[in-house]
C-alpha cells in the first residue's frame, strides 16, 4: 500500500504541475489580452477626440484651402497649395499629402 501512495502522489504532482504550467499561459494570455485592450482604448480615445475636431474645421481661411485629414488626424492647420492646371485645380498638403478637386465653378470665382 504504501508503494501506492507514492503512486497516486506523483501522479498527483504531475496533474498540479501540469495545472501550474496551464495557470502560467493563461496569465500570460491575460497579460497580452490586457495590453490590447489598453492599447484599443488609448486607439478609441484618439478616435474619439478626432471626431470632435470636426466642430471646428475651418475648410478655407483667408481663402486658403486647409487640409482635412491633418485638422482631423492632428488638429493641425495645413494649407493646401494648387498644383491644377488651367481646366483642375487639384489642392495638394505638402504635409500628408492629402489632395482635392476644386470645382471648375469654384475655381471660375476665385
Ligand atoms: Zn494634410
């Protein structure tokens, strides 16, 4: 009997070390999961603050085109320079370089 219990011992040793190495990855899982979801809501905050930039886009200022992307992205004022041609004006951000088509009409009036 007594061999028995050595036994049934380790195979419970071998049961709890295999339950500590699965406690192991999954702390290890949780951690990552945590980092992710750290980093999805640092991602949510900017996304967030983007959108309320829109309440004060100011698309042209002393009609100077501004760029979007760069006010929504950063809140940054960008101007946009021309680089149309005589039929298009194609206003290009030297900084992202997002561009835009001007309407002909638009363009006309300037
Ligand atoms: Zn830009």
């Amino acid at each position: 009997m007594f061999r028995f219990r050595e036994i049934l011992t380790r195979d419970a040793e071998r049961l709890a070390f295999d339950e500590k190495k699965k406690a192991g990855d999954l702390r290890r899982r949780l951690d990552l999961h945590d980092e992710a979801k750290a980093k999805l809501e640092s991602d949510l905050d900017d996304k967030v603050a983007a959108c309320a930039h829109l309440d004060t886009y100011q698309p042209l200022i002393d009609d100077t085109p501004q760029c979007p992307r760069c006010w929504i992205w950063r809140a940054r004022q960008e101007p946009m320079v021309d680089h149309g041609r005589q039929d298009q004006n194609l206003f290009k951000c030297h900084e992202c370089g997002y561009f835009a088509l001007s309407c002909l009409e638009e363009a006309r009036h300037r």
